[in-house]
C-alpha cells in the first residue's frame, strides 16, 4: 500500500494561498486598467474643454468667461494629476501583487515537485513489490510442478 504524502496537508494549503494569490492579482490588474482608464477619460475630457475655449476664444468672449474657462481647466489638471498619482498607486499595488504571486507560485512548485518525486518512488517500491510477488508465484507454480509433466 502506498505511504500518503507527509506534506500533503502542506500542499494543499500553498494551492489555496496559491489561487487566492492569482484572484488578488487579477483584482489588482482589473482595478489598474480602471485607474488608467479614468485618467485618459479626463484627459480627453480636458482636451475637448480646452478645444471649446479655444472655439470660443476666436470667437470673442468676455474676461470673465475666459478667467472661468481657465479656472475650470485648473480644476481638471489638479483631477488628472491626482487621477495619475492613483494610477501609480495602482501600478505598485499591481508590481506587490505580482511579487506575491510569484512567491507563493514558488513555493507551491517546491512542494509540488516533493510531491512528484513521492508518488514515484511509491509507484517504483510498488512496482518493485508487485514484481517480486509475481516472481514468488511463478516460481511457486513452476517449481512445485510434478517431475513427469516436464
């Protein structure tokens, strides 16, 4: 009968850090791209507001709409540097999270492959015994056999 793997308990704990690992990654990548995507949003948004001012600009406007149209395109730099400030964060919350995965996906293949090498020298300790039960048999059965039917 083949021993259980001693560290099998071991394993199974490394594959659930493991996969919680692979979710948190992939939570962390989702969250990235959300980041990014909100900072080309406002970017493009800044862009199409500074183009209405220009518009507006060749078409002649007040003081006081121009200082507005300023004073808001203000307000949207101050956003996109804070957008872009959350998008780094973001990336080194990413980079932790690969770093992470990484470890724990080292970890698990160490244990993975004391596992392998178990199940085959259990597998050859048993093929080693089935091998000499069937060498005990045959020699049983032919070295028992009546002299005159030879």
């Amino acid at each position: 009968m083949a021993q259980p793997f001693s560290l099998q308990p071991l394993l199974e704990i490394m594959q659930t850090r493991t996969d919680d690992a692979t979710r948190k990654l992939g939570q962390l990548i989702a969250a990235e791209q959300s980041q990014r995507s909100r900072l080309q949003m406002l970017e493009q948004y800044r862009e199409e507001y500074a183009q209405r001012m220009r518009q507006a600009t060749a078409e002649g406007i007040t003081r006081l709409v121009l200082h507005n149209y300023q004073d808001f395109l203000g307000r949207i730099d101050e956003a996109i540097e804070q957008q872009r400030i959350a998008v780094r964060n973001s990336e080194d919350s990413t980079k932790a999270g690969q770093e992470q995965w990484k470890s724990q996906n080292k970890q698990l293949k160490a244990i993975d492959t004391l596992s392998q090498r178990h199940d085959a020298r259990e597998r050859y300790r048993e093929n080693k015994q089935d091998q000499k039960l069937q060498d005990e048999f045959s020699t049983r059965k032919y070295g028992t056999a009546d002299p005159q039917d030879q």
